[in-house]
C-alpha cells in the first residue's frame, strides 16, 4: 500500500513537470550544489510530554530544467515518557521548482505573474516556489530492521546573499518502523528553516 502511494506521488510530480522538460534544459548529473541545511525542534505538552529534534542535510543529485533531484541525510531524536530513541533517514527529494509557472496563461495577464506577486512581493522575480516528495528509509541502527518514510512538501527558497539562500517550507510525513520492540506508525505537519548554498 504504501508503495502504491509513492507511486503515485511520484507519478503525479513528473507528469505535471512534463512542460519543464519540453523547455530547453540540459541534464546535470551530481552537480552537488546546492548544499542545504535545516533544522526542526517542537514541542509538545499535550497529551504525553515529547520533544522531537532533527536536522537533516542535503544535496542535489541531478538537475534537469526546474526538477532537480536531492539526497537528503536526517537526523531525529524523540523523547517523550514512554520513548526516547534517535534514527536516521536516507530520503530522496524530487522537486518541481518554479511550479507556479504552470499557470502561465493568459497570454496577457498570466495567473503565475499574479501568484507571484501576491506571495512574493519585491521578490516574484527572484523567489523560487517548490513543490517535492519525500520517499525513503530509516536505518536500522537501535532496532532489528528499516523503516519507512513519506510525505510531500511545499516551499520557497529566497535569495539572502550571493550564494546563500533561505529555504522555508511546510511537510507532512509519514514512518513508521520497528522501535522498542514494536511496529508503530506516525504522521506529523512540519514547519522546517533552513539555508541553502
């Protein structure tokens, strides 16, 4: 089932993305930059007392036009009173960057200059909207076998400085795995923040 679902995120991504790729583009492969590096603390008092922190790096696999390809390497901790555990997570990030281009009709008046605008102000021309997946595995380090993990994200890279970009984004995922001696699932929505270079 879950397969099925990563199929079909995955599917629906490229599709979409197709116009990118009737543009003029070149394939890059391992072109590495850009670097990225984000971090994520919450909290949580209600029902059980849990803090989850994680910090996750990455870089770009493959470029071609405005879908890229990312590795990411993330590490999270969980404390809560029944469970305190660490992981980690190997996921691959396929991103349709400048998705809002989609709109890019009528000839006139295009929706994506007004989209733009609205959202990004002083910053339409320069800002860079993304919509990706996230598919891959927790490594079985403190428990007998792998995890799993999914979700989809929405974000936006905006230029800070030369070379340096901020990248906010929204996430929701979901694991699950073998952790105590027990197969468990979760889901969570995330705000993450972090630098690009």
């Amino acid at each position: 089932m879950t397969r099925r679902y990563v199929g079909i995120v995955l599917g629906v991504l490229l599709l979409v993305s197709s116009y990118a790729m009737a543009e003029e583009a070149h394939l890059e492969l391992l072109p590495i930059r850009p670097f990225s590096l984000d971090m994520v603390f919450h909290q949580v008092t209600t029902p059980l007392s849990e803090t989850l922190f994680s910090v996750q790096g990455g870089v770009t696999v493959l470029n071609y036009g405005d879908v890229e390809m990312r590795g990411l390497f993330r590490y999270f901790k969980l404390r809560s009173q029944e469970e305190n555990f660490s992981d980690y997570v190997v996921l691959l990030n396929p991103r349709w960057n400048n998705f809002i281009d989609f709109f890019d009709f009528p000839h006139d008046n295009p929706i994506s200059r007004f989209l733009r605008h609205a959202l990004f102000g002083p910053l339409e021309d320069r800002a860079v909207p993304y919509l990706g997946a996230l598919v891959g595995t927790i490594l079985p380090i403190d428990h007998p076998r792998p995890g799993y993990w999914y979700g989809g994200q929405l974000g936006v890279r905006f230029p800070v400085a030369v070379g340096l970009e901020l990248d906010l984004g929204v996430e929701y995922s979901r694991f699950g795995g073998n952790f105590s001696g027990q197969d468990s699932n979760a889901s969570q929505w995330i705000f993450t923040t972090g630098i690009v270079f």
